[in-house]
C-alpha cells in the first residue's frame, strides 16, 4: 500500500508544471492598476512606489518575505536610502517608499529582496522619469550585484520596439545568462489569458508567461516588447552553492503612438470629388422602363456587329 502512494505521489509531482517566474515588482502610484504613464513625474511631486511580491503574468501576489533594501539614485548621481513601510496589497505583506521629485531628469529606484526559500536574490531597477527633454540617468549603473544596464532608455518607448541592454555580473558581463521576459496583467485580464493559455498549452502553459532569451559574449541581449504595458526583463546568475542572483529592469510601455491613420493626398481628395460629382449625375438621371433599357442594348449590339463588318471588308 506504502509503494502505491509513493508512487502515485510520484506521478503527481512529475505531473506539476515548473514554478513560475516570481518578480519583485516596484509600481509607482499607490494601485495595481499601473500604466506606463504613472513612471513619469513632475518637479515637485512627491511619488510613493509600492514594492511587491509575485507572479507578474498571472497578477499572483505573495507576502513579501522580508522587507527589501531600497536606495534612490537622483539624477545627478547622489544615492540616498529610502526607508521602506510595511502596507497590505490585496492581503498580501507588501512594503511602501516615497521621495520628492526636486530635479529634473531620471531617478532610478533600485531594490534588493533576499528570498532564501526561493533560492534567489533579486535586484531589480525602476526609472522615474521626469523634465522636457531631460534624458539623463536612465543608464546609470549602480553598483547592484547582478544589474541590467539598459541600451534603449526604458521610457518614452511604444509597444512593438526592440529592447536592448547588457547584463553585468560584479561590474563584467554576464555570458550565456537566461534572461527572462514578462509582462505585468491586472487581475481580471490574468485570469482571462492563465485560463486560455491553460486550455490551449495544456502540457506548458508557463511557456506563454515567462519568454526566454540568452545573453551573448559580452552579457548583451534583445527582446521585442509586443504590447503597451508593464514588463519585467530579469537577468539570472546561477550559482551551485548558494542564492541565484537576478537583476531586473522594470520597463513601462505605452500603446502605439501615433495610432495608424491613413492622411488624405491630393489624388485619393481628388478621386473622391469625382465620385461625389458621379453620384449626383446618377441621382439626377430619371429611371427608364425596362423596355426602353432592352432596346437601347439591343441597338448597341448591332452597331457593335456592323461596326465589326465593315473592318472585315476593308481588309478583305
């Protein structure tokens, strides 16, 4: 009896797919309704970012296991530490940060969560970005252990654009690294897709959550982001005997911009004039019976048949 359920305890955990992809996850704005929009800020503003624990795809959340180290790079490259609060988010442990937006240009927010049960520290990046034209910041590298420094600047971007960056491993490129790839859902579109994806992949349906691309020679990688909205790009350092490390760069996306519009030239303008001037020459015209339409196509065709005769003649 002891073999059979081990053994059919056996075929049930062999049955379990792999687990899938816990993020930290940083979102500005105090919801978790979060838009690429609420990753800029204005001078002055004070900006509170909730700091939590879960599946990112599948809006899974979890008690966050204990509270993150936090600092806040500032535009000009002063680092400083902010002092995480402990809050509830849909039940769950989460933690809170806030600072005053006084310069213009990029804040980075970057976030080290030591989660032994996972095996895993993770470090992860957010860019804050505020000021016309002030584009500077959003590259800096910060000191984390495992860090992605991006090659696109991480806002302003559309979806369907090819994010770039490197990943650094103690400051030197991280090689052959997996990178992982997801893209954040709200609750009610989660559950939509998990239980499609779930229908459809049966035998894998984490492969639709979490995508996977390699970093080259020297720590580099690529990832077209498809969709407007938020993605977790995260960068993992094995290690045997001890806590993988993970660096994630967090990247807000915003819908295509401007939306596919079809301008008028002078030659479609000039087409539709002509056709508005037919139809009003159509409209005008007076019905005719029946009758008189057949005899005006039978008349058409003989003089097309005596036309066709007389060119035969003449070359005869």
């Amino acid at each position: 009896m002891r073999r059979k359920i081990l053994f059919f305890a056996l075929i049930w955990l062999c049955s379990l797919g792999p687990a899938h992809a816990h993020f930290t996850m940083v979102f500005p704005g105090k919801h978790v309704e979060v838009s690429a929009s609420d990753y800029l800020a204005k001078l002055g503003e004070t900006k509170t970012l909730w700091i939590l624990w879960g599946h990112p795809y599948e809006h899974q959340l979890f008690d966050c296991p204990v509270a993150p180290e936090v600092s806040l790079r500032d535009p000009e490259g002063n680092v400083e530490k902010l002092e995480p609060k402990q809050i509830t988010v849909e039940g769950k442990i989460a933690y809170e940060v806030s600072f005053t937006v006084e310069k213009m240009g990029d804040y980075v927010v970057f976030v080290k969560l030591e989660v032994p049960e996972h095996d895993l520290v993770d470090y992860t990046k957010a860019v804050i970005h505020c000021g016309e034209e002030a584009w500077f910041g959003w590259d800096a590298e910060v000191g984390q252990e495992v860090e992605i420094i991006p090659y696109t600047r991480p806002y302003g971007i559309e979806e369907g654009f090819v994010f770039t960056g490197k990943a650094l491993y103690n400051g030197e490129p991280l090689v052959g690294a997996s990178v992982e790839v997801e893209k954040y859902h709200t609750k009610e579109v989660a559950e939509q897709l998990v239980e499609e994806a779930e229908k459809k992949f049966a035998w894998d349906p984490a492969m639709m959550y979490t995508r996977v691309t390699t970093t080259n020679e020297k720590g580099e990688f690529a990832y077209t982001l498809d969709e407007a909205g938020i993605w977790f790009i995260g960068a993992t350092k094995e290690v045997e005997d001890g806590l993988d490390k993970r660096g994630v760069l967090i990247v807000p996306v915003f819908e295509e911009f401007p939306k596919e519009t079809i301008a008028p030239t002078k030659e479609l303008e000039s087409l539709e004039d002509r056709v508005s001037s037919l139809e009003s020459k159509v409209g005008s015209i007076k019905p005719i019976s029946p009758s008189l339409a057949y005899s005006a196509i039978g008349i058409s065709i003989i003089a097309i048949l005596l036309a066709f005769a007389s060119l035969t003649r003449k070359k005869v």
